[in-house]
C-alpha cells in the first residue's frame, strides 16, 4: 500500500524550491545550547521525534510508493489539481496527531486539506490527545470543525486514552478507538524482553536516565522540576532536555557547552546554574539533548532503568528495551 504520512516531525529543514528527488538537509553542528534553537524549531517539544516516527515505522508499506509530506502544504502547493494527485499517487494517508485539542491550537490548515479530498483517499488518525481540562467551546473553530471532520470520515480516529475518548463522546463525537501513543507499537520485540530485576537488584545505585520540566517562571525552575532535582539527590542520574534550555541564561551561548557528536551538554555549567534557581543543589553526571530518535535509545542503553514524568522520555526508553517508571503525582 502507498501511503502518505502526513507532517512526522523531522529533524531536517525542508526546502523552498518546489522539486522532485530533493530532500531536506539537517542543521548545522553547533557547539552551543543556544545554537540548537533552530533544530528545536523543527520539532519542538523533542519528544516530538519519538511519537512522529512511529506510523511510518510500524506500518507495513510499499517504501517505493510512500512518502511524508505536509497535506496542508501540498494543498497549497498543488492548487487545483491537490485532490486528484493525491488519490493518483497514493492509496490512504496517515494523519499522525499529539495533544492538539487545546485552547491555543487552530487546526483549520489541516481542517481544509482533509475537507478538500473529499473522500478520494481514506485517512486514518493516530495518537490524538487533549491536553488540560476545559470545554469544547474553548477551542479555536478551526479545531473544532477538524475534530468534527475526523469524527464523520476517518477510516479511524485513534485517540491517546479513555479520558480524551469519554471527553470526544460528552461533546457528540464518539467514532474513536482508545489506542494509545503510536510510539508504543514500534518495538514490540525490545518491550516485550525487559526485565526490571537488575536495576531494582541494584536500589540507589542504579544509574538513573530522567526527563522532566526545568522549565522557567517567575525567574526560578517550576516546583515540578525543583521536585524532581531534590528526588535524584545523591543518585546517579542523567537528565534528558526536551523544550526547556532556551530561556535560560547568558550561558547558554558559551561555546564548547555542547557536543553534537554524542548529544551532551557541559555538566558543570548546568547544575551551577540550576542549582541557583531550585534553590535546590542540582547534581545530574549528564545533560542530553536528542536531535534523532535513535541516538536518544542507544543512550538509554548506557543506563538501567528510566524514571521520570516527560512521557516520551520513558517510551524511548522502552523501545531500547529498558525498564521504566512514571511517579505517581
């Protein structure tokens, strides 16, 4: 089957020129934290990378045939002629969502592009998700006509869990399947072989991967991070980046502060810094930033068990086979 997978983040910067047989080229090494800030732009929340990979990973395909692209931007681009070319080249177009149903999201973009198919190509939907409790009439019209529309007419509307289901069906949509994250269906061979029996053997002396939220407000680390630097106190622990670097100080510009070739930050610098605004001594053996999914498990294999609360922390860790846990709030 030819498949279209619509928007997987990559970590590359797509060209201009409209062009057959091109691709896009990744940025250029940067020996700073601040000189990442045009990669994250392509993905953001890193995490992003480990769920957008995973339709393209796990569903059987002619590669020949398929591809990824934006339908929004090839809407856009093929004019007219956008419906009849996608039904000519492909045969079902795969819609790859995270937590999109929110206030501050307006899905009219990708809305137009499925409405303007009008049915000659089948779509399903994976990994849909709310994010924060509110009501339907918070969203941005254009997400509310997008969930309406994939509600009538996805061959499959895959939605994260029962809490983004029940709140779909209390609205009046009620076509979808409870699946899950994408993310979790790609490894199957690594999950299903862990064993937690050694890094439990091991208590306090394992060697800890973590992700969390270091995140800044107010001038100071949010209590969610503070709280997860007092719990890896004298543990050895390494800390995983995924959105929260680019606000903090001056430092961040420092050169040699990072190595691209082996995706970790400068130590030192870090827990001084972090230390200050936990108020909190901050003491992790690494800092790392993924700029590609598969760097990211290999480094999880240099250590026993991941525990933290960035979700897609712990599925990367997953998927190279390692044992995990979330805290309980």
């Amino acid at each position: 089957m030819r498949i279209l997978f619509h928007a997987p983040v990559l970590s590359v910067h797509r060209p201009d020129p409209a062009l057959s047989s091109i691709l896009g080229v990744p940025p250029t090494v940067t020996d700073t934290l601040f000189g990442l800030k045009p990669a994250h732009k392509l993905t953001g929340n890193r995490g992003n990378i480990i769920h957008a990979e995973a339709p393209a990973r796990s569903l059987r395909k002619d590669p020949d045939g398929s591809a990824v692209g934006n339908i929004a931007n090839l809407q856009k681009n093929l004019g007219e002629g956008y419906a009849e070319t996608i039904a000519e080249h492909f045969d079902m177009i795969v819609v790859s969502l995270a937590n999109f149903i929110r206030p501050n999201h307006d899905g009219i973009r990708l809305f137009t592009a499925l409405e303007a198919l009008d049915g000659r190509v089948p779509f399903v939907v994976l990994g849909a998700g709310m994010q924060g409790s509110h009501a339907f009439t918070d969203l941005m019209p254009g997400n509310r006509d997008l969930l309406a529309l994939l509600n009538e007419r996805a061959n499959l509307f895959g939605v994260r869990g029962t809490q983004t289901a029940e709140w779909l069906a209390n609205n009046g949509l009620e076509n979808t399947t409870v699946l899950g994250c994408p993310s979790l269906y790609v490894y199957p061979q690594s999950i299903m072989a862990i064993d937690g029996a050694a890094a439990q053997s091991k208590g306090r002396q394992a060697n800890v991967m973590t992700a969390g939220h270091f995140s800044m407000r107010d001038g100071a680390i949010v209590e969610r991070g503070t709280e997860l630097a007092k719990a890896f106190d004298k543990i050895d622990a390494s800390y995983v980046f995924q959105d929260e670097i680019f606000a903090y100080g001056k430092f961040i510009k420092d050169r040699f502060g990072y190595n691209e070739g082996n995706n970790i930050a400068q130590p030192e610098m870090l827990n001084r810094w972090l230390s200050r605004k936990c108020g909190h001594k901050v003491d992790f053996n690494r800092y790392y930033y993924f700029s590609e999914a598969g760097a990211w498990r290999q480094a999880a294999m240099l250590h026993d068990v991941y525990i933290g609360d960035r979700f897609h922390g712990g599925v990367a860790a997953l998927q190279a086979g390692q044992p995990h846990d979330f805290p309980q709030a």
